[in-house]
C-alpha cells in the first residue's frame, strides 16, 4: 500500500545505553537513525550499497545513504508512470514497475537519472525479478519475460496476460529456486451472478515454471488455492518458500514441481 509523506527508514545495530533495561541486553536492537519526508506516495525502496533507490507516485528518487543519521537527496526523474509495484535494481539500469507498465532508468549517474525505455503490458502487474539476464513481469496470474539488453526498447519473449483488464486489482510474490521459478498470485474482480448482481471475489493460485531456459518458461505444476484464499509474500527459508496465504503462512512442499502443495 502507498505510505504518504515518508521515507527511507533506516534502521542501525548500534548501542542504545540511553535506553538500556536491566538485565537484557540492547546492544543489538534495531534503533531508528534518520529519515527523509517524501512529498508523493511510497511505494518501493531498494537499497544497493549506501545508495537507496525510492519509487514514489510518478518517479524514482535516489539517496545517499551512507550516513543513515541524515540522507542526502542524490537525483531524481518523474513522468515515468503512476501507480508504482516493485523496483528491480540490476547493476546501472533500475526497472520501475507499475500496475500495467514498466519503466527502464538509466543510473549510471545517480545524480541524473534518465528514462530510456518503456514497456506497456496486458495484464496487471505485481513485482519484476531479475532471472537469469531476463526481467520477469509478474501479477495475479500473469507473466511476462522481457529481453532488456537494449534498455531503449524491451523485448517480449514470452507472454502470460490470462488478467482481463476489469478486474481491477492483483498482486503476487514470485522466487527462483535453481531452476525452477514460483509464482503465487491472486486477482481480484467482480463477477456476474445474476441479472444486475455482482460479486467481488478473489481467485489464488501458485504456479511453478521450469526455468531451465530462462527466456522461455515452462509451466510444470499449479495449485488453485481455492476461494476466498489470499496469497501475500513469498520468501525463501533455508531453501524452502515460505508463502502467506490470507491469515496464515505455509511451508510450499515442492517435492514433485507437477503437484506443487502447502505443508
């Protein structure tokens, strides 16, 4: 969700003596140390080094961030698009990606960072991940593999909008684990139950690819979570995807790729 008026948060492992308790020690607890007030809505930041990358409502703003006590403004660019998901950091190129857009920026110097290409999807988009030299779109069941060797022109390679574009909403997490990748998503939409009657549901599934050739995925299992299952992240845990599906969070046993299941 957007954040209004905030931030790069920076939280520090430094001595909190002012703030010690008897008996525990607060030597490792996480301590706020500086802020920056934002003017549009937050909806990403990824830190690479003391460089942090924000995308806000509209644009990309780079800081410095080696001294968390107070960051420094660096450059910015703004007109790359509205209603911003994820930012995806790969060396000099930061790709900015919106609910049906990805926007490709230059930031060789982060001082100045320039818009060089632009990509429109079908589908509607959740997050990008970086996979073997290919950008991957994902939404709520779709997924897009981009060549972004020429970061002027992005090139389609693979295609899966299966979003119609009036269900208005999607979001999704998506890992690589060797070379399978694994897609978890929900859409949201209104659907027709009777004359003059609609209802408003979401629909969730995973999906595991077989990323072998990374510019062209291969779907090799699914699961329909079911209704009114929501998923939200996904991370890796000792190799394992750790998925939160509406209130609850679920180890993916993966054993067989075709028969993806929740532990």
């Amino acid at each position: 969700m957007p954040m209004k008026s905030l931030i790069v948060m920076l939280l520090l492992v430094i001595p909190l003596a002012a703030f010690a308790l008897p008996g525990i020690d607060t030597s490792t607890l996480p301590h706020w140390s500086g802020s920056m007030e934002l003017t549009a809505d937050t909806f990403d930041v990824e830190v690479v080094g003391t460089t942090a990358y924000v995308l806000v409502q509209g644009g990309l703003v780079v800081y410095d961030v080696a001294d968390p006590d107070a960051p420094v403004e660096l450059g910015s660019v703004f007109g790359i698009g509205y209603g911003g998901r994820d930012l995806v950091v790969d060396g000099s190129f930061v790709y900015a990606v919106g609910n049906v857009w990805l926007t490709v920026i230059d930031v060789s110097v982060v001082a100045l960072p320039v818009e060089r290409g632009r990509y429109l999807t079908q589908g509607l988009l959740a997050g990008g991940e970086m996979v073997g030299g290919y950008l991957y779109l994902y939404g709520g069941d779709d997924l897009t593999v981009l060549d972004v060797s020429d970061p002027d022109a992005p090139v389609p390679l693979y295609v899966d909008d299966d979003t119609p574009m009036e269900r208005p909403e999607a979001w999704g997490s998506f890992v690589v684990i060797g070379d399978l990748g694994i897609h978890a998503g929900t859409v949201m939409g209104y659907f027709d139950v009777g004359p003059g009657s609609y209802t408003w549901e979401p629909t969730s599934d995973i999906r595991v690819y077989d990323l072998t050739v990374p510019s062209s995925p291969a779907l090799v299992g699914s699961l329909d979570l079911g209704w009114p299952s929501t998923v939200g992240a996904m991370t890796l845990v000792g190799g394992t995807p750790l998925l939160a599906v509406s209130t609850l969070v679920y180890p993916l046993d993966l054993a067989v790729p075709a028969s993806p299941a929740l532990g």
